[in-house]
C-alpha cells in the first residue's frame, strides 16, 4: 500500500509542478467531531500557521495534511466551537483526533456562516454558500415552522416562482434543474404541499452547502446547482430528544449511543396537522405531510465507519375525498467509509430512492399512479497527497426505472379502461477525476474532469416518424402538430434505444492579493440526462420526469463565473460580488395547447431550444456579534429561445430570445438576527423582487358565446413586485443555561404589513354577469406562528 | 373524462384569495373573427345556419365591433352553394343548408376585397343516452352539490372527439369541455358538468357535438384559456384556428369554421 502511493504521487507530480524530494513530508491525519455527541464536524480548518498552509475536514469530518518534518503549532478552528491549538512534532505520520467543545453559551453568538479567516479567500471555491443549520434555526418563516429551503432563498442568486410553489431556482435555471442530495441519495420534490415546507427535517439536518457554480467534478446531473444535505449520525455519547410543538406541524427527533462511542441512532418524524383546524370551521378539504428520517452509525474501527440512512416523507392534499393527489419521496442508503492509508480515504455508498406520485379522482372515476426508482452506486476517493495537493476521484452509476403512468377505474360504474403507459428504463455511469492545488502562496487551483454517459434502455415500442420529426409545422394554419408515427420499432428488455455520453470540464482558480482580498474565477459544463416535463411556472403534483432518448437531448449547461471577495475588519464583515454567464442548449419548449397528462408521446409536444443567464451578484455579510446577517443583492436576466428548424418555421414567439418564466430582474434579501439578551433573540427578514414574468391579454373577442382574451407575447409584462417582511422573536427562559433540559418560545409574524403578493394573475369572464375581469390571486397575507421547542 | 378538469379543480382551493383589480393593458390592432359554427341537431333538417362576423378589441371594452358587408358562401364537395345573407350586426344567415354527415365544406368570404378560406368535415355524433344527476359532498366546507352527468356511448372502432356545452339560467355564460375516447374506446361514459351553484329547479341546457380531431387541438387550447389561470396555469398559447386569409398566410384569423352533428337536451335539476 505504501509503495502503490508512492508511484501514484510520483506519476503525478511528473505532470504537474513542484515536488520536492530534499526534505522528508509526514502526513497528521484524523477525525474531528464534537465533544458532547461525537458528531463528526464538517469543514473544520486545520491550520499550520509557520507554513501558512492549512486543510478542512470533509463530509465525513476526516481531514488529512502532508507537510515537512518540524515542529508546528497545529491550529484546529470551527465556527461555534472553541480554537484548540496544539504543538507538534511531526517526524513520523501521526493520526491525532480532535473533540472539539461548544463555546460558551453567555458568549455563544450566532454566527451564519463559517467561512472564515483565510479559508473562504484563498480556496478557489467560488458561487457556494454554506449554511449552518443553527443559523437557519433562527431566521423566521411562514407559520413559524425552520425551513431549509426558504433560507437558501435569501442567498443572492436563488428565487423561487412565489408563494406556494414547489422547488427553487438557481442563476435562472428551472426548478428541475437543482440536484438536491440528502445524505448523497437523490431527492426529485424538494417541497410538501404546494411548496410552504420542504422536506428536510432542520432537526436532523448537520449540514448543507449550495453550489450555484464552479461545481465540483464529483457532482453531475442537473444543470444548474447542487444542494448537497447531510445529516446528523446522531450521538453516541447520550440519549438526546428534540422536539418541538408548532401551529401547523411538530417535530420530534431522539438519537442516542448503540454502542457507547462507537455506534449511534438517530430517528426522527415531522407531521403537520393544519387540515384538523379545517374540520372545525366544516371544511372537508385536507393537505397534510409526514416525514420520516432514521439513520444507524457505526465505527468499527479507526479506519472503517459504516452509515445506514434512510428517509421516509408523504404528501397528501385532498379536495373533500374526491379528488385526492398523494407524492412523495422514499431512499435509503448504505454508506462506507474506508482510509485505506491516512492520505487515501474512500466512502461507497449503495442508495435507492423512490418518488411516487398519484391521482384519485372518485367522482370521474379514475385512479392514477406514477413514480420513478433509482438504484444508485458510488465510490469516491479523496486523496490528500500534500498540503498543496488534493486529488479526488471517483466512479457512480445510476439505474432509473420510471413508470409514467398506471390507469385505473376507481370504482365499477366508471367508463375508465385499465391503461399502462410503457415502463422507461435508463442507466447513467459516469467517473470523474479532479485536482485542488496550491500552485503558489497565492494562486490556487481547482481542475477537473467528468466523463458521464446516459443509456435509454428498453423494453419499449418505439415510434418512427417520418423525417425523424415529432412534431410537424403546418403552414397553412401556421402551428406545429403532433405527428403521427408511420412505424414502431420493439426494443427488448435493456437494449440501448439511444445512448450519450459528454465530457465535462470543470475548473477554478483563486488569486489571492493578500489575507484579505482574493479574484476567483470558474467555468463548469453539466449535462442533464432526466427531463422535468412541465409548462407551467412552477412545478405542480401533475409534472413528470422523463430520460432522454432519440428525440429528447439532454441538457447541457456551460457556466462561466467570475467573483471578487473581501473580509472587512478582521473577518467581522465579509463582502462577496459575482458575476455569471450560464447558457443551456436544449432546453425543452412546448408546443402551444401541449397536453401533458397521461402523454404517450411526449416527443409529439416538445420543440428544442435553449435558454440563457446572466446576471450580478452582491453580498454584505456580518459574521460576528450581538447584531449578524447579511443583504444580497441579484441584479440578473434569464431568457428563452426556441427557433424554428428550418427557414419556413418561425419556431416559439418568432424564434426571438424571450423572458423565461424565472427571469427576475431584481432579487434583494436581507436577514438579520439579533441577540438582545440571555432570554431575548430577534430575527427579521426582508424580501424584495422584480414580480413573476406573466402573459397579458392585448385583445378580447366574442366566439361562439364565449369572451375570450388574446393574448401578447409571451412572458413580456410583470407581475406587481413581490416583497414581504417577516419578524420572530425568541424566548430562552433563563433556566435553561447549564440545564439538561432547555426549552424556548418562537413567536413569529409573516409578512407583517399583510401585502397581498400577486401569485397570478388571470383574465376571465365573471360567471354572473359575464364582463372581463382581471384577477389576481394572492395566498399568504399576515401569518402569525408560535412554537414551543425542547432539547433533552 | 376530462382531463382538463384537473388543473381548475386545484383553483377551488384557492378561489378564496382572489380579488378582481385594475390593469393597464394594451389593444392590438384589430383582426377579424369568423364565429362560424354549423351545428346540425338531431331530429331536425339542419336546414338554418349562422355565422357570426366581428373583429378584436380592447379588453375590457364593453362593446364587440361586428363586421358587416361581407359575401359568405359555403360550398360541399359537389360544389353546391349554400350563401349566407348579412341580417345585420354581424349576423349571416343561410336557410337552405344541407348537413351531411362525412361531408366536407368549404367556407369562403369575401370582405373588403380579401378572401378568407376555410375547410372542415361534419362529424357525426352518438345520442345521449340518459342525464343523471348526483348529489356529492360540497368541496372544502361548501355545502352540498349537485353534479350532472351526461351519458353516451362511444363506438368502439373509431377515434372519436366529442365537445360539451351547458348553459345553465343562472350563469351568463356556457361551459364548454372536450374529450376524446382514447381512455374509454367503446365503452359508456358520461360527461360531468361539475358547477357547485346549481340547485333544485335550475335549468342547464345541454349540448353534445361531434367534432373533428382538429377542432378538438382547437377548443383544447381555448377551454384552458378561458377557464383556466391560476399559478398552474401554462404560458397562454396563440388560439390559431383553420380560416386563412389568402395570400397573406401571416395573418392571424381568430374563431373557427366547424360542422358538428349534435344531439339536445334540456334537463331540470330536481
């Protein structure tokens, strides 16, 4: 094993810069966790000040430096915990864990991001942000319940469609296109009922890091972000519960040791129960969730850690038992740490992950069922071959099967047929390579590569259409048709119907002007494989995700990024400005009047075009004291274009770049939390953007007793600005410090001034008396929340 | 069924949140509309038809310009004429008409010197078998409604469309729905007209039409633009019917030339 490293470094360093053979390098390896549960830290720096070198601990808290024999004072800092140094004779390897302790809680601020010192200046990481989940905890939201997705809202660059919709939207890119892991397993619906929570559990949550850009080679898949989620392991020290009591949903988690120190569980569950107060006022119509996250951890040895995690969540929203629409999201996973040396550590995670979504019309008649399941398999390796160098690679492979829809009568009367849409297939490998180096004390480097491929698997009848094209543009009415397939060809269980496959280079490089001051740059190519069939502005329970195949191309994303940072008065203010080029070719675009549900051929709807978006990006943070946050602000574009295929097409809105459905011009947030006192905590948000892109009528006429409007082009007017302010307040009775049991009071006001935000607007006919209306549909005005949380 | 059903159902929810207000809209310049639906009733020799000229306005005008003037003529495939006569405000009228079913039309008009072309087949259509009505549990915390419903059979070896109309005394406006039977080929299937502020006594005149495939793109495309909206609601598409303006192929005609065999029948809620 020794030996096979020494080759590989050398191989390496052949190709690449420095190596040193005069003097002798040890590497100081280990884990870092918290003291109190053993719960491994992430992104904790360790510093060597004599040599101004330094590493973070990774996902899995393991961190790993190669320096020169000496002597050092290693310095090992986290946001929230106390700094521990220690001196160090390194003249051999040395495997040295750390337990850190919790500051103290008089002197304990909440701090909202732990980039600091000269970590986040010198890294060329760029268009990422790191939320602590503490920090999360104490901003206020809707009927104050913690949502993890609503605080990435406020993060520069991140919108979503509006109140009540699902999803988010990173660097106008579609909700469809985020690659959302929890715990490296994939999730397809991020959100509960219509978007007002998401699915993670804060209380199981350890970590969360938003990549908007510069995404690093060992993510793949989507085109526009990564959220990548990790859970708490759970503490193997003690028995802990967190539980919390609120207006709409409660939450309780317990976690505590197997195998003291060694082995832990955690389990933990969330329901809501909003639709109960609906049955007091007569209402019979019902939308409720419950989720579910459970995870066993084991260490077997220094150098062997095994995870077993698994996620459970439902949606159910029903109108009076007649229509009733059920979704949700099921993994599970079985992850392995390994070192096989201390500079050479590896992780295989096995992973399925389930999505179902279905329809029960009782009074039509009919019962529909969909889904998606993914088998998932990953192994990836960090190899930390100097302070200087950092090699990762890795390899993953995903077998999708996708059922777009089972047909059934609900009941005996109904003139329903049983129907099957066809089974999809398809099998996506991919295997990636990629560098973190320090080529000097001021230049750092990211490059990487990705391969991915993508396989359309059978078994499947396929339709042959004329001049391969689906879609037929018939001039003398000047629309685009479906068209009728002239043959069909059988492709038999797991034949390739179409396959991809695209490189995808990845690469970043920081110049840093001094502590302070650093200019990154970075450009990523992502290719999107699975497509979000959805014409609508925000994802709705009806949506379907379908691979490519012969007509349908995946998605390919290029993103160049250039950024400015600057830590202000010791790293007491942080400033981060951005800016960012992202184009993507085929995206998909439908035909007008396409008819999604229940689509056999969804190839006869879809047109081919491609987007583009730019855009500024602003952030002032305050990372320490009493008063912290931070204001961003996103000035950017987003826009769509499908041209025709040829002269005599005039494509979608004359083959012209128009606003996508996401473009939003302006984007300001600020959030802010403030300790008063020991008892007393505030927080406030503020939300302030250009309004939805929306169609206006430019005509009305009168057709067979029907007004019907005429309507513009698309996308071209704006809704009214959406802003909002929300307020919480925090009480800690003054008990709890030092207490084992601890307990507080949330009080939280959503939109405080009632604006009544425009989630639509629609043209129609008043049914009574027949005039043109507009209206405009507006869902959250003011919304008080309390809840009661505890900790044992 | 009716899928386009789903999408409002999910307006119910939130009906209660919307407000009408003022928008500052723009008029284009105006187009012409040919309201030209041949509807030929069951039980009767079709003989009168209509045809409706008028063109585009602003949106929230209160009055709908009618084009008078113009020459209509409707030929079948044998070339026979069947003219219809401006009676004025826009109205055209023919009382000679001879519906056939399977027969293709061609519709002509002459105005202001430009001619405006269209072609279509009468489709013909099943009877209703019978109209029932079911009392179902209000949704939310509305009270109780009555849901009617509209049987028919579908002939098992053809790909038919079918449209709805119904026209209750207390609505000022119809409600129009299309199907086609790709999920019920041969089968007895009824059409739900699902309108919660009907009660006893309430009159709904129902209609069941026949249509082609085309005519079906075409009303799909426009019962989600008038019933539709919301935040579900897909970017408004341009409602493109069959008439053409000859010799200017960019020119954009609104409504659409359809002949329809159709079966009648006015029910009473009781």
């Amino acid at each position: 094993m020794q030996i096979r490293q020494k080759y590989l470094s050398l191989f390496l360093f052949l190709l690449l810069f420095q190596f040193s053979f005069s003097q002798q390098k040890f590497t100081l390896s280990g884990t870092i966790a918290d003291s109190q549960n053993n719960e491994t830290l992430i992104g904790v720096n360790v510093t060597i000040p004599e040599l101004k070198t330094g590493v973070t601990t990774n996902e899995y808290g393991f961190y790993s430096i190669t320096v020169p024999s000496g002597t050092y004072t290693v310095q090992i800092s986290f946001v929230g915990y106390q700094t521990v140094e220690q001196s160090i004779a390194l003249d051999k390897n040395t495997k040295l864990n750390y337990k850190l302790s919790g500051e103290e809680e008089q002197l304990q601020e909440v701090v909202v991001t732990d980039n600091r010192k000269a970590t986040n200046i010198r890294k060329a990481e760029m268009s990422v942000n790191k939320l602590s989940i503490q920090s999360i905890k104490k901003m206020p939201v809707v009927m104050g319940e913690v949502d993890v997705l609503k605080s990435i809202l406020l993060l520069p660059g991140v919108t979503n469609a509006g109140e009540g919709a699902s999803g988010f939207n990173v660097r106008g890119g579609g909700a469809d296109q985020n690659l959302i892991l929890l715990d490296e397993a994939n999730i397809f619906n991020s959100s509960h009922v219509f978007g007002f929570f998401s699915v993670f559990n804060p209380d199981a949550i350890k970590d969360l890091k938003l990549y908007k850009g510069g995404i690093p080679a060992r993510y793949g898949g989507r085109a526009s972000s990564v959220l990548d989620i990790y859970q708490k392991d759970g503490s193997s020290k003690g028995f802990h519960v967190n539980g919390g009591i609120g207006l709409v949903s409660s939450r309780l988690l317990a976690e505590g040791p197997i195998v003291k120190d060694k082995g832990s569980f955690l389990v933990g569950g969330r329901a809501s129960y909003a639709h109960l107060f609906l049955k007091l006022t007569d209402n019979k119509n019902a939308a409720y969730f419950y989720d579910l996250n459970a995870k066993l951890s084991y260490k077997l040895n220094p150098n062997n850690s095994l995870y077993l995690s698994g996620y459970f969540g439902r949606d159910l929203f029903s109108l009076s038992e007649q229509f009733e629409n059920v979704y949700g999201n099921a993994t599970l996973n079985l992850r392995w740490n390994h070192l096989y040396s201390d500079k050479l550590f590896s992780n295989l995670s096995l992973i399925y992950s389930d999505y179902y979504y279905g329809l029960d019309l009782d009074f039509i008649g009919f019962k529909w069922d969909s889904g998606i399941k993914n088998y998932n398999i990953k192994y990836d390796f960090k190899n930390y071959i100097s302070d200087n160098f950092k090699l990762n690679y890795g390899v993953n492979a995903i077998y999708y099967a996708f059922n777009p829809g089972t047909l059934k009568p609900s009941n005996a009367d109904s003139g329903i047929n049983y129907d099957q849409l066809e089974r999809k297939h398809a099998f996506e490998p991919a295997a990636y390579i990629d560098a973190e180096q320090n080529i000097s004390k001021k230049i750092s480097l990211y490059y990487g590569l990705r391969y991915s491929l993508f396989y359309r698997l059978g078994e499947t009848n396929s339709n042959i259409y004329a001049n391969n094209e689906a879609v037929v543009f018939n001039p003398v009415f000047q629309i685009y048709e479906k068209a009728k397939p002239i043959a069909s060809t059988y492709y038999g269980k797991n034949k390739t119907i179409a396959d991809y496959n695209y490189l995808e280079p990845r690469a970043a490089i920081a110049y840093q002007f001094n502590d302070n001051n650093s200019i990154k740059a970075s450009y990523n190519r992502m290719v999107q494989y699975l497509q979000l069939i959805s014409n609508t502005s925000s994802p709705t329970p009806l949506d379907i995700w379908t691979p490519s195949d012969q007509f349908i191309k995946p998605q390919i994303a290029n993103q160049v990024a250039l950024g400015f940072f600057r830590n202000f008065k010791d790293s007491e203010y942080s400033l981060e400005a951005e800016t960012f080029y992202k184009k993507i070719d085929n995206r998909l675009d439908y035909i007008d009047g396409a008819d999604l549900i229940a689509n056999k051929a969804l190839e006869q709807i879809l047109l081919n075009g491609e987007m583009r978006s730019y855009g500024l990006e602003l952030m002032l943070r305050k990372n320490e004291g009493r008063l912290n946050g931070w204001i961003s602000y996103t000035l950017s574009k987003s826009q769509q274009r499908t041209p025709g295929r040829n002269a005599n097409e005039p494509g979608i809105n004359n083959g012209q770049w128009y606003s996508s459905v996401y473009d939003k011009l302006h984007n300001l947030a600020a959030t802010a939390s403030y300790k008063y006192t020991e008892k007393w905590s505030f927080g406030a948000n503020f939300a302030l953007q250009s309004g939805q892109p929306v169609t206006y009528p430019n005509a009305q006429y009168k057709y067979q007793g029907l007004t019907i409007p005429n309507y513009g082009q698309r996308n071209e007017n704006r809704l009214p600005a959406y802003h909002h302010l929300d307020l919480s307040a925090t009480l800690t009775p003054r008990k709890n410090i030092g207490r084992k049991w601890q307990s507080e009071w949330v009080f939280s006001l959503y939109n405080v001034y009632n604006r009544a935000n425009a989630a639509s607007i629609s043209f129609r006919q008043n049914y009574s008396n027949g005039n043109n209306e507009a209206l405009r549909l507006s869902i959250f005005g003011v919304v008080p929340g309390i809840s009661y949380n505890v900790k044992f | 069924m009716n899928k386009y059903i789903l999408l409002p159902l999910l307006l119910i929810v939130f009906a209660s949140c919307e407000k009408a207000i003022g928008v500052d809209l723009e008029t284009a310049a105006p187009r012409l509309v040919v309201d030209a639906a041949i509807n030929w009733e069951k039980g009767t020799d079709g003989k009168e038809q209509h045809i409706k000229l008028s063109t585009t306005t602003g949106y929230f005008s209160a009055i709908i310009p009618t084009v008078s003037g113009a020459t209509i003529v409707v030929r079948n495939s044998a070339n026979t004429e069947f003219p219809f006569t401006d009676s004025g405000n826009g109205d055209y009228v023919c009382t000679n008409f001879e519906p056939v079913i399977g027969e293709t039309y061609t519709l002509t008009i002459n105005l202001n010197g430009q001619t405006y072309t269209a072609s279509e087949t009468l489709i013909d259509v099943p009877p209703i078998d019978k109209i029932e009505q079911k009392t179902e549990t209000g949704f939310g915390s509305e009270d109780d409604r009555i849901d009617v419903k509209t049987f028919f059979t579908d002939p098992a070896n053809t790909n038919d469309f079918y449209m709805t109309r119904y026209q209750t005394n207390i609505n000022a406006i119809p409600a129009y729905g299309v199907t086609d039977d790709e999920f019920f080929q041969g089968n007895q299937v009824f059409d739900l007209y699902l309108n919660p502020d009907i009660k006893q006594g309430d009159v709904i005149a129902i209609r069941l039409y026949g249509i082609s495939e085309q005519y079906f793109n075409y009303m799909s495309i426009l019962t989600s633009i008038v019933g539709g909206g919301g935040p579900f609601a897909t970017a408004p598409a341009t409602l493109r019917g069959n008439v053409r303006h000859v010799g200017n192929p960019n020119d954009l005609v609104l409504g659409y030339f359809s002949l329809s065999e159709i079966d009648k029948r006015t029910y009473i809620v009781y």
